[in-house]
C-alpha cells in the first residue's frame, strides 16, 4: 500500500510541519530496526524506549517523514518532520488512515475486563461463523481471519498491525471481528481511531498492577474505552460487577447491562450445573450448553446479549450457544483410564482462580479429592502471588506450588513470595516442586480413581518462558502422557 502523507495528516491533529507533506509513504513503523525508503516513523514515548532518540538513526537509513513531540535540534533538509502533541495517539490514527479505515467497513466489538475476554471473543467469533457470516478474532490464543491463523504477541496488537490486519479481514470479505481490548492498549493508544459497533465489559478484578500502580489506574484505563465510543456503539455492561456501572457513566453509547444476580437487560439462571455441563435459563428460555461454572455462564450470557445487540434473533442465540464447545485451555479436561479428571484452565489472577477452585468445589463430590497445581508469572505484578497461593491453599485439599513463566526472575523467589500466602496451620497440604512437569506428575501420582486435578496458569500456552526463552511446554499434552503411562 502507498498513500500521500498529507492526505492520512488529516486525521491527527499537527502543531507545527517543517518539509513538503505531499510526498508518498509506503508503510508505517514506530520500530527504528524496521527503518527503510519510503516510511514514515512515529517516535513514540514507550515504556522501554523513547523513540525520539532514534530519529536521527532511521533518517540515515532513508526515512524521510517524522512524526514527533519535540522536533530535533538538527533537521535534515530533504526530510519532513510533524509535530503533535501525542505521538501515541497520532500512531493509532495515522494506521487507521493508511489502511483506508477498514474499522467503518466491519462490525468490529471489543471486549475487555480482567476475565473472561478470551472466552467471550472467541465464542462470538465461532457464533456468527456457524450462522454463515465471514469473521475475524484478535485474542490472547491466536488471531484468525476466517480459517487463517496468525500468532498473536499481545491480547491486542501494535496499532499499526491492527489496522493492517483489519484491512486484510475487509478485503476477505469479513462482515464481523470481535477483539480483546487490553488495558495496556486502551491507555497506550493502540485502538485510537477505531470505530467500534460495540464494546462489552466482562468485570474487573486485582491484576496488571505491576502497569497501572493502583486499582483506582487499571479501573481508569478500562473506563476509558467506553468513554470514547460515539453514539453509534452500544455498550454492554456487566451489572454483576461492582464497576459495572462506572465504566458506562460517561459514554456516548447505548449502555445495555446483563446480569445473573441483580436487575439488567439480559438475565441468566443457572438451573443445572455438573462436569458434563450447564442447564441455563436465558431471557425466559431454557438452553444445554458444555460449559460448566458461574464464571462461564457470564460469558455464555454475555455471547447472548451481544449477539441480539448486533441484530440476531433470540433462539438463533439460543441454538447457537447450545451447540457450542469450550475455548481452548478455558476448564479443559482430560481424563484418565483410572477415571482420574485434569482440568487446565489459564487461571493466572486471583478472581479466575477463586471462580475455577469453587466451581469445582461445587459439583464435585466429597469423597474426590481435589489437587490444585499452580504458580504464578515472572515480571509481573507481585502483589498476587500469596493471594493466589492461598486461595489455592484453603479451596483444595492438596496443593503443589511450580513455576509458571518465570521469565528473567528465578522460579524459586516467585516460589517464595506465594509461599508467604500459605494460611497458618495449612503447610502440611503444600508440596513445592519448581519443575512444572515434575509436578504434574506428582498430582497424578498422588491422585486416586475419580480424583480432580486442576492445573491452572497456562491454559491454551503450549511453551513455558525461562530467562527471556520460550522452551516447548503443554499442560495438556503433559497429563496425557503421563495418564498413558499409569
């Protein structure tokens, strides 16, 4: 693609230009290592670097339009340079342009909240495919334009990718795509400029702190994204949450809510629930579905009630919901000849795994066993660490602390700091073992016929991250070898 600069210019709001602005770009980076002829870099103020101090560096290397905060002392008089007051911004708007706004050309619904994003996007994504619609998902596992696969780095991707990506669902017809909208995208700008048909928010609970600082932060940067929908959007809201109404105070949307505990738009009532799945009543209406908990019967709804917000009927909901499965590492089982049953569920913040450990707690019977198997992520917010250990602690009646992704911390500080969570009087249920497959296999070791084993934190995430590596590692595909061989 190639377009005039001064046409995407329109878009950004530029306080000073020094150059000719109707040159042609052919791309868009804010990565100085992706530097060459024909671009145009957006210094960005990131939160490892600041691209400001590589203007110079990618100028030698043939870019020859800057967008900035601050113009460089030094200008090169074959380059042009624009000047904004937020390059973040700017960033968003400028891909949006370039890629010829491909967000007015689809109905494009953003999902956010603490839990719940991947679930709920994929299953949308799934829903309007069976009914014969063309569909994209931007989520945690993968992004999919239809059948296509591409691997996904972030819940939400750069704003450049984004705007390309949507383009290339447009150009193959898509008519939806329903994305994860994290906080770190809201605040960092990623989304600027997109126009979402819809916006739904799951709930919000302690994570990401180690970002945002305060709770009171993270509530903000999730606020803000109903905050600049236009009147043209709907926004769904979680009534259930006690931030629910908060996040909708102030926008320009439609605000629908739905609930399964207070007054909303959209009700659920959980009538039946067990290991092999749900009975619910939707809107008046009963309905089966695979899903087992509290937790997924939000999702489920939440499904429902966007699904009508977009225009579908209410037993095509209904029919849809019913025939669907669970997304990949969300409760997932695995069962062995012994009748032995693992759940992996990607469980990695306090509220997710309270919602897991009590949903188990309430179908299972007294006489199984219940195991849990869980760490906790390096270079993340350390705040959740003893919480995690003792939710685990004091919900199961066994307990193996491991490594999750360390990442560049060592596995036995993270160890430490959960191990400062375990209740007093309880250390006898609490085994440690920092090799994730190591204690896997100790849960199915310990573990008798009719036992539940949950092995939490990695879900869907088929590699483990040691110091900066991504080695090969599978919860799934690690119990059943180990099932195979007992």
């Amino acid at each position: 693609m190639a377009t005039k600069l001064n046409d995407i210019l329109k878009q950004v709001a530029v306080l000073e230009v020094k150059g000719q602005t109707s040159i042609t770009i052919e791309g868009i980076i804010f990565d100085s290592r992706k530097a060459a002829e024909g671009m145009l870099f957006v210094a960005v103020k990131g939160t490892q670097a600041d691209g400001h101090a590589y203007i110079a560096d990618v100028v030698k290397r043939g870019v020859k339009a800057v967008v900035c905060e601050t113009l460089p002392e030094q200008l090169e008089s074959e380059v042009t340079y624009i000047k904004v007051a937020d390059t973040t911004e700017a960033l968003g708007r400028l891909a949006d342009a370039f890629y010829e706004f491909p967000s007015k050309e689809l109905k494009l619904v953003g999902i956010t909240g603490t839990n719940g994003k991947t679930t709920t996007a994929t299953l949308l994504f799934n829903a309007v495919r069976s009914m014969g619609y063309k569909a994209g998902l931007l989520s945690t596992v993968a992004n999919y334009i239809e059948d296509r696969v591409l691997d996904a780095t972030h819940t939400t991707p750069d704003a450049v990718e984004l705007n390309k990506l949507l383009r290339e669902m447009v150009d193959e017809g898509c008519s939806y795509c329903f994305m994860e909208v994290s906080s770190h995208a809201i605040v960092q700008r990623r989304i600027a400029g997109l126009k979402f048909a819809g916006a739904v928010f799951s709930n919000i609970t302690h994570d990401h702190l180690d970002y945002h600082k305060t709770f009171d932060e993270y509530i903000k940067a999730k606020k803000l994204f109903f905050d600049d929908l236009d009147a043209s959007a709907f926004a769904l809201t979680n009534t259930d949450d006690r931030n629910g109404k908060v996040m909708v105070q102030n926008t320009k949307a439609s605000v629908h809510s739905y609930s399964l505990k207070s007054a909303s738009d959209f009700k659920c009532k959980i009538i039946e629930n067990d290991f092999d799945g749900m009975q619910l009543k939707i809107d008046g209406l009963e309905v089966w579905t695979r899903f087992i908990g509290e937790f997924n019967a939000y999702n489920l709804l939440a499904v429902y009630s966007t699904g009508i917000l977009l225009g579908f009927a209410k037993e095509e909901m209904l029919t849809v919901l019913s025939a669907m499965t669970p997304v990949s590492g969300r409760f997932e089982y695995v069962r062995s000849k012994q009748k032995i049953t693992a759940i992996v569920d990607y469980a990695h913040t306090p509220d997710a795994l309270l919602n897991v450990v009590s949903t188990i707690n309430k179908i299972r019977k007294p006489e199984q066993k219940f195991i849990t198997v869980v760490g906790a992520g390096g270079n993340r917010d350390k705040t959740k660490r003893p919480v995690m250990a003792r939710i685990a602690v004091e919900n199961s009646d066994m307990v193996i602390l491991t490594s999750d992704n360390p990442r560049n911390e060592r596995a036995e500080d993270i160890l430490d700091d959960m191990k400062a969570g375990i209740p007093e009087g309880s250390a006898a249920k609490v085994l440690v073992i920092v090799d994730r497959k190591e204690a896997i296999k100790t849960a199915c070791a310990i573990s008798r016929a009719n036992d539940i084993i949950l092995v939490a934190g990695k879900g869907h995430e088929t590699y483990q991250e040691i110091n900066g590596v991504k080695h090969h590692f599978d919860d799934k595909e690690v119990l059943r070898e180990v099932f195979e061989s007992i």
